[in-house]
C-alpha cells in the first residue's frame, strides 16, 4: 500500500526543474539588465546629450530676467539749477501672462484704489503693443501711501499684480520752459514701428520718451543704456532672490545756456499776451531765453494726459501748445532796417550822408500806386539813413530797395540767417521766408516787380521771419557780421557741445559802426522811436522797433486799431544787444496784436536786460553816465 510515495518519485523531475528554474533567471536577469540599459542611456541622454537643453528650459523657468530701466539724464540751466528731474512715483502693473482673468483682475483692482477710464483705455492700448513676455504693464501711476497700503494688504488674491517704485520725469519749473525743454511721454505705437531690434532691447523696461524739445533732440543722449536682473522665482512665478544683475547706466546729464531768472523775468513781462522772446548771447550764439506764451504744464504728459485736459489745450484760441519762438512765422516789419540799411553802405548804393524826400509817400515811375509812410506827412523834407533808422522811416527804405534790387537784399539777408533754419538743437523749427526772383517764379510762376522790393525793405509783402530768426540776425548786427549756430545745449556731461561759425561777413568798421550808433539813438535819441524805453534805462542799449501789419490797409484808407477786433490789430516788435559798446547779449521780442511798444514790448525788453545785466560787473554794463 506504499504506492502515492512511488508515484510522486515517479512523476517529480528535479533535473528538469532546475533547468527551468535557470532559464527563467537568466531571462529575468536579462530583463533587469535590459531595463537598467534603458535606464543608463536615458539617463546618459538627459544628463549628458542633452544637460544643456534642459538646464537652459529648467532655468527658464526658474530665473526671470527683469530689464532695469536707466535712469534718465537730469537737465540743468546755466546756473545749475534743475530744470528735468526724475522722482520716484508707485506704479501699478499687470502682468499678463501671470492673470487668467484679465477683465476680472482690473475690475478687483478698480474696487480697491481709483482707476480710471482713461487708465483703463491706455492700459489696453499699450497692452497691445509690441512687448517682451511678462513684461509689466502700468496700469495706474502716483499710487498715494494709502492706496499701497490696501494693494499689500490684497497681495495674496492679485496675482500677477505688481506695485514697483520707479522714476518718474518732473519738471519742477511747470510751463516755464515747457517749449523748449519739451516733456517726455509714453512710447507710442508709431515710435515702436519704427525701432529696430538693437532699439528695441535699449528701451527694455522704459516707458517713455522724449517728445519734443530738447527732451526729444537730445533723447539718445538722455536715455542711458538698460540693465538686467537674474531673478530666482518659485513655481507660483514669485521672486525669490536675485541671482546676478547687469547695472544700467544713467543718461547724460545736460547743461543748458539757458538761464531760469531771465527766463522767469521774460515770461512774467509777457504776463498774458501771446507772444515770444528769445535772448541770444553773442560771443558763443547760446540761447540764454526762449519764451512762448502763453504755455502749458509739460507733468501733465509724462505719465498721460486726459483727453478733457488735452482738449482744453489743443482748442484754446491762444494756442498755448504752439512753439512761437521757432514756430511762429510772422513779419519783421521795420526790425530789418538797420540790416538792410549796412547793405546800403556796403555795397555802395548810399552813403552815410545820402538823402531821399519825404513827402509823406512813395511812388515808382508808371505806378499809380501810393507806398505810404506810417508817419503822416512823412519826417519833414528830406531824410538820411540815421534818421531813417532812427525814426523808423519807410520812405528812406522804400528808396533804397528800389536802387538795391532784390538780388543784392536777398544775398545780404542771407548772411543774417534769414529765410533758413538756424539748426538750432531743437526740432520743429520753421524756415521763415526771405523771397527772391527764383522763390517767386517757382511758387507762384510771376516776375518780380520793384512794388515786391519796396514791401520786402520794410519787412511786409512775403517776408517772414520767426522769433529765433530776428534774434539770431540781431546777433550778427551786434557780432559785426560774426553768425553764430545757436544752441540751446552748452555741454553733455561733461563734453561741451560745438559752437559753429555758420557765416562772417567783414564789412567795414565805419559801416557797422555807423549802423550800431543809429540803433542806439533809437533808444537814447530824443527823437528815436523807443526814446520812452531809453528813458527808463539806467544802461545803454541798441535796438530798432518793428511793426507787422495783421491785415491789409487800402490806399487812402486809416489805420485804426480801436475798431478793430484784437485778434487783427499790429503785432510789436523788438530787436536790440546790449552793453551797446560791447554787445554781449541781443535779443527779439513779439507781441501778438500789442499795437503799443510802450505797454507791450518795451517793458519785456526792458525786463530782461535789466535782469542779464544785474548779474554783470559794473564796468562793464555801458551806463548812460558813463
């Protein structure tokens, strides 16, 4: 009965077994060999093949880099004091890539601090504009302390909300020299089409540029090179640490010509009236002064201004946006006189002594026309060329333009400047007109008539001129024919700007000399037409008075500017340098519809001279006394 002990023995092969046990070892061995295989050449592959693939992804990751706007370059007048600064200002930014909810976020933010429409508008008009991936994107400038205080509050729920300090372009004078030094403003679209790709990365991280004046001539200077930070941040996207960092470089300073006290002193004569001064120093063509009234508040566009604000500006009657001083295009009237007087001389057409009758008008030969003088009844007899200047005689210069011809008036005013851009460093400028043959046969296909010339001496008919022009030819009387470039800009940094020599017309000292002894008795002669200013200055000056007729007066007809409306009466002007002797600084004043030098431009002139000259030694202010 033993027989289930014989069966097992029978069935049991243990030989056989153990082959089958060793197969299967060597098969999961080489299953376990296979995996790891896979699993060193994966890991050859990650760590080796391609480490810098992915360390550059892991890293993209883990560092941001953040672009560090420079800071821009502070502008200065000639006496240090600052004219642009930069202050810090708190700024809300939206990180779009960080927010799910864009129009939630805004709508969040807007119940917890002032929002605007405005600053919603712009926010998504820049939001579309060419950017760099998590750039921020302001959405409200000038956060007050309170204001901070709640967005810190709310931090943990904002994300992809940011409140960073940043610099923020000031003016502290206002509109003092809104015209001239300009503002900066948000990058437009437009000015972003136009950057390259090295342009582009110099303004990462800045918002704004300069838009016009010397902020915009000047903005490479003024821009500064950017920065970068390496931020370390956790997978929410928050900064952890700063790993590395590439410093920005601040703009270059600039140091202007331009002095705040004769400025102030310039627009606080102009008061209310529309009108420019510009003040030019003679020796080395810098613009000490250059007023446009009336003006306007360059802070109110740094950041953006409301359209409501903008409006106001833009459709004010007296334009107050509009750059009179390199813009306005008015007619000298008879501030050319002592210019094309020293033409006369010098090309030999009159003499010191040369007389012309004065009976009141002047006719050419087969002209029925009458060219009237302003002084009815004329200047008695007959007039020389001191007396013409003096007396601001027309009938002299009708003469004399005549016997000159335009040819030789055209070139002569060309060594003054007049009817091309003085290149000043600003830009916008207008040319001004100082017509010829040429100019009118190709404008407006017609000969030139002598009646043009006789128009063109007294500064009416097509001649025009900007407030710059007139000062700048006022320099070169005084220089003794020396053109200087004017430059607003005496130095970058440390580097001080060029001053170029446009022109030199020689002359002859007796000439010159002649033509400035005329232009003071202008002002100190007992029958000079600015005698009243003379009268209330304790120095000696030079100048010429000029009026600009607004509208046309028929012959026969009266000027009457008490029945007409203000916006058509005569403009005044001034032209004038000063010590006289010594001419250091000269000067041209406008005054829209003034009509009366006494109560328009001669308290201007009188304004700024009084301030140049209360800075200069006593000896060498040219006093009456003296």
């Amino acid at each position: 009965m033993n027989w289930s002990g014989t069966e097992h023995h029978r069935f049991k092969d243990h030989l056989n077994e153990a082959i089958l046990f060793s197969r299967r070892m060597i098969l999961a061995l080489i299953a376990v060999f296979l995996l790891f295989g896979i699993l060193v050449a994966r890991f050859y592959s990650l760590q080796v093949t391609q480490h810098e693939s992915y360390s550059t992804i892991s890293d993209r990751n883990r560092i941001q880099v953040r672009p560090v706007a420079p800071n821009r370059g502070l502008i200065f007048d000639r006496k240090g004091e600052l004219i642009a600064e930069n202050r810090p200002s708190f700024t809300l930014s939206v990180v779009r890539e960080r927010v799910s909810n864009l129009d939630e976020t805004i709508e969040q933010l807007s119940s917890l601090v002032s929002i605007s429409e405005q600053d919603k508008e712009n926010f998504y008009k820049y939001l579309k504009q060419r950017r760099r991936p998590y750039e921020p994107v302001p959405l409200r400038y000038r956060l007050t302390e309170e204001e901070i205080a709640i967005l810190a509050v709310n931090k943990f729920a904002l994300k992809g909300v940011k409140v960073d300090a940043q610099l923020v372009r000031h003016y502290p004078k206002g509109p003092l020299f809104a015209h001239t030094v300009g503002y900066v403003g948000r990058i437009s679209e437009n000015e972003l089409a136009k950057f390259d790709e090295p342009t582009f990365e110099r303004y990462a991280g800045t918002h704004s540029i300069g838009k016009i004046g010397i902020e915009k001539f000047y903005e490479s200077e003024l821009l500064g090179s950017v920065g970068y930070e390496y931020i370390e941040t956790n997978a929410h996207g928050r900064s952890l640490r700063v790993i590395d960092e590439e410093h920005s470089n601040a703009g270059s300073d600039l140091y202007l010509f331009l002095d705040s006290e004769i400025q102030e002193a310039a627009t606080k004569a102009l008061g209310q009236r529309r009108g420019a001064v510009v003040v030019i120093e003679v020796e080395t063509g810098g613009v000490l002064a250059m007023v446009s009234t009336p003006s306007f508040d360059p802070n109110s566009f740094v950041t953006g201004i409301s359209v409501k604000e903008y409006r106001a500006l833009n459709d004010s009657k007296d334009l107050p946006l509009f750059n009179r001083t390199i813009q306005g295009q008015y007619p000298p009237g008879s501030t050319l006189k002592p210019m094309l007087g020293m033409g006369g001389l010098e090309s030999q057409i009159i003499q010191f002594n040369t007389r012309v009758k004065d009976p009141g008008y002047y006719q050419l030969e087969n002209d029925e026309r009458f060219y009237r003088e302003w002084k009815k009844g004329g200047h008695g007899g007959s007039v020389d060329l001191k007396q013409a200047i003096v007396e601001s005689c027309d009938i002299f210069f009708y003469d004399l333009a005549f016997r000159m011809g335009v040819d030789r008036m055209h070139a002569f005013g060309l060594y003054f400047g007049l009817g091309s851009d003085t290149e000043l460093d600003i830009t916008s400028e207008r040319h001004g007109l100082w017509p010829s043959r040429a100019w009118k046969k190709a404008t407006r296909g017609l000969s030139w008539y002598p009646g043009n010339s006789l128009n063109m001496s007294i500064g009416q008919g097509d001649v025009l001129t900007t407030p710059l022009q007139l000062a700048v030819m006022t320099a070169t009387l005084a220089s003794k024919g020396k053109r200087i470039k004017p430059r607003l800009v005496a130095s970058v940094g440390e580097k001080p700007t060029e001053l170029k020599e446009e022109s030199h017309y020689e002359g002859y000292d007796l000439n010159w000399d002649f033509i400035h002894k005329s232009m003071a008795d202008v002002v100190h002669g007992i029958r000079g037409t600015a005698n009243s200013l003379g009268r209330s200055l304790d120095y000696k000056i030079a100048g010429k008075t000029g009026t600009a007729q607004v509208v046309g007066i028929a012959q026969g007809e009266k000027y009457d500017g008490g029945a007409l409306k203000e916006a058509y009466r005569d403009h005044t002007l001034f032209v004038g340098f000063a010590p006289a002797d010594k001419p250091k600084v000269a000067l041209a004043v406008i005054v829209e519809n003034g009509e009366r030098h006494g109560k328009t431009t001669f308290p201007v002139v009188k304004a700024v001279f009084d301030q140049y000259l209360s800075s200069e030694p006593m000896e060498s202010k040219g006093l009456v006394s003296q």
